[in-house]
C-alpha cells in the first residue's frame, strides 16, 4: 500500500501531568477548597489543564462524594 504522506496533516498533541494531592483533613473540604478564588492548587491546575489536549494524574485517590 502506497501512502501520500503530503496529504497526511500535523498536529501538536500536548499532555501534562499532574501530582496533585487531594487529601484533606475535613470532610467536605475536598468540595469547598477549589470553590474558593484564592485556592492556589485548583488555580495552578485550571490553569495547566486549559492549554493542553490531554492530562494524566497519577496520585489521585477517589474516596466517592461522601468522602470529599
């Protein structure tokens, strides 16, 4: 099989990766930290998160909605 590679496009794919901990000493506080505007983590990753296509966090823990 013969390929045109003039025809093929490029793209730039850009990942990021986060080491973010989620563990907090109250219940609840995993919800309210990030709805607050002077949250630096949830600032700091909003912002990484916009300018890439994908992300991949290797140290988040899930706990489900009750135990955030």
């Amino acid at each position: 099989m013969d390929h045109d590679h003039r025809a093929l496009s490029r793209r730039t794919v850009r990942f990021a990766t986060l080491n973010a901990s989620l563990n907090r000493g109250t219940q609840g506080a995993l919800v309210a930290d990030p709805s607050t505007p002077d949250n630096v983590q949830a600032r700091n990753a909003a912002e990484t998160i916009q300018r890439v296509d994908h992300v991949l966090d290797h140290r988040l823990v899930w706990q489900g909605v009750r135990g955030a």
